[in-house]
C-alpha cells in the first residue's frame, strides 16, 4: 500500500493543477491580508474565497484523477492486492496532496498575519472541507462509469453545498420566520459541511451579533466546548460517511 501511495502521489506531484491551486490560494491569501488594515478582516475574505475555492478544487480534481486513473486501477486489480487498500491509498494519496496544497498556499499567509486561535481554526476547517470533498469525489466517481457524468454528479454537488444550500436555508427562514425555529436551524446547519464551517469561524471573530436571535442561538450552542465537540463529530462524518460507502461499492462493483 505504501508503495502505491507513493507512486500516486509522485504522478500528482508533475501535475500542474496542484501547483496552480497552491500559486492561486497564496495569491488569494497574501491579497487578502495585503488589501485589508486588519487580519480580522482578512480572515473574513479569506473565509469567502476557502469556503468556494477549495471544496471546488477538491471535488473536480478528484473526481477527474479517478477516472483518468481507471487503467491503473484496473492494472492494480489484476495483482494481488486487495481492493479496500488501492482505494484507500488513492484516497490517501489525493488527500495528502491536497491538504500541502492548501497549508503552503493558505496555511503560511495565515500563521503569518493571523497566528491565533480563530487563524488555527481556520486551518483546521479549511482541511476538513479539503478532505470531505474529496470523500464525496469517490462517492461520485464510483455511482457512474461515464466520466461526463460523473463530473457533472460532483459540479452539482459543490454548487448545491456551496450556493444552493445557502439560499434553502433563506427561503425556510422566511417562510416560518413567526415560529421559533432558530434552534431547528442548528441542527439543519449540520447537513453543510461548508455552512458548519463558516458559522464556527463567524463565531470565533466574534461577529455573530450580526446574525441576530439566530446567531445568539448559534452562539449559544457551537461556542461551548460541547458544541465544537459535536461539530467536529459531524465533520468527522462528513468525512468518513461518503468514502466508506464508496469504498463499500467499490469492493462490490464488477469492474
């Protein structure tokens, strides 16, 4: 498995698209920092720009590298070798690269103008969307053998998490906004990783006064240390979740 994972991960290095999304995300982070007079207010533009960029990236990048990798998989499997150790070391591998993606393109703007615990925060976060959208990637890639299809099924996905999750919530808020559901919303915030992780940061620059009664209520749960507990329980889910049912299907699927 080892060695898999190494060749994998050599055959990422030489390619361009990982170094463009580091050259990209350090460009985004240092401008972001460099534009505003204070990290607060680089940590939120900064936030908007993670929150897009990089669950995007993740997802296509992923998804397309599986699908280009299907003869090497297929060659994999005519060795003895079993199936659940291929599929984790190409997801490990992915995930590897990923992540040193973003900790040198991100990671090192924000330690430099943002060395506390909201920019810390921010780290962790932006690697576990990191790692959850490349979890969803295999969920995609392994549901079709069509490639277009495949891409399509993950496009979706981020633009559903990304932008459509946002306007759902909008419209329930509006719509049943003379009955108390604002403790209803915690738990409906769960279902977005992306939403999860920006209402933690909010919280922790201390801002979610500007989200009125609904961020008191928010405050309330995700700023005690049970809240960041069961946060980080459902990031953990939102990781694991969709790799095990595709790792599932893949050790089932008639290649």
């Amino acid at each position: 498995m080892n060695r898999i994972i190494k060749f994998i991960l050599l055959d990422i290095v030489k390619n361009k698209v990982v170094l463009l999304y580091t050259i990209l995300l350090a460009a985004f982070s240092w401008s972001a920092f460099g534009l505003e007079d204070n990290s607060t207010k680089g940590i939120l533009t900064l936030l908007n720009i993670i929150l897009l960029t990089v669950p995007l990236v993740a997802i296509l990048f992923a998804t397309i590298y599986i699908y280009n990798s299907a003869e090497f998989i297929e060659l994999l499997l005519g060795q003895p070798i079993k199936r659940s150790k291929i599929w984790c070391a190409l997801f490990l591998s992915l995930c590897f690269s990923l992540l040193f993606a973003f900790l040198i393109g991100a990671g090192i703007p924000i330690l430099i103008y943002a060395p506390n615990d909201v920019g810390l925060m921010m780290l962790i976060l932006g690697s576990f969307i990191t790692v959850i959208f490349v979890s969803i990637a295999f969920l995609s890639a392994i549901a079709t053998r069509d490639k277009a299809k495949g891409i399509g099924i993950s496009m979706m996905l981020w633009l559903y998490f990304a932008l459509l999750f946002d306007g759902l919530i909008l419209f329930l808020t509006f719509q049943f906004s003379e009955y108390p559901i604002e403790k209803m919303m915690i738990g409906v915030s769960m279902l977005s990783p992306i939403d999860m992780a920006r209402i933690m940061i909010l919280l922790k620059l201390d801002v979610s006064a500007m989200m009125g009664y609904t961020g008191a209520v928010f405050k309330e749960f995700f700023g005690t240390v049970l809240g960041t507990i069961v946060s980080i329980a459902i990031l953990f889910l939102w990781m694991w979740i969709p790799f095990f049912w595709s790792l599932f299907k893949f050790k089932h699927k008639d290649l």
